[in-house]
C-alpha cells in the first residue's frame, strides 16, 4: 500500500496530539484517500493472482498474447478487434468493479 500510495502521492497518516503527552504528536493510518489507495492496491493484487495462476508473468504479456491472437483474425479490421475485445473481457480480472465506492468483484 505504501508503494501505491507514494506513486499517487498521497499520505496514508493523520496526525493528533497524544491524549497523556503534550507537545507529542501521533501518527495513525487513516485519512481521506487511505481507502482508496487500499482498494487499488487489493484490485492490484487480485489482477497479478489471476494473472499468475493464468500463466501470465504479468498483465503485459497477457496483452500481447491478447493482440497477437487478435492479429491472427481472418480479417483484420473489427473481427481483430472483436477478438481481443472477447479475449479481454473473458478475462476473470474485468469482474472487478468499483459499485457504490465499495470495492466489488464478480466472476
């Protein structure tokens, strides 16, 4: 969460004064994007699970084999992009939706 949140460049800390030590101030997790920047980085996750478990070392090669077969069509014009579009939907990982600020995930 750390890494997502310095790529956004957002703090994960609010800051209060300590109820018994004056003049001392605590760091807690929380703030207005901590709950964000924790469902990107559980969407995230989940992407690079599926991926691995699908045999994809990562979401580009995923892509590109995606395009490749996409390339292969009879036609090249919509029935390649009607191949990847249904290559990538297929996918488990584009169940996963934000409904309602909640994080959601639909097979």
């Amino acid at each position: 969460m750390t890494k997502v949140a310095e790529l956004m460049g957002v703090s994960l800390h609010i800051e209060r004064p300590h109820g018994n030590l004056p003049g001392v101030v605590v760091g807690e997790l929380g703030g207005p994007m901590y709950d964000l920047v924790k469902q990107i980085t559980e969407v995230l996750t989940q992407t690079g699970d599926i991926l691995v478990s699908g045999g994809y070392p990562n979401l580009g090669s995923f892509v590109l084999e995606a395009l490749k077969e996409a390339s292969r069509s009879a036609s090249q014009d919509m029935a390649s992009i009607e191949v990847m579009l249904e290559r990538v939907s297929a996918s488990e990982w584009l169940g996963m939706f934000l409904e309602d600020n909640t994080l959601c995930y639909s097979s």
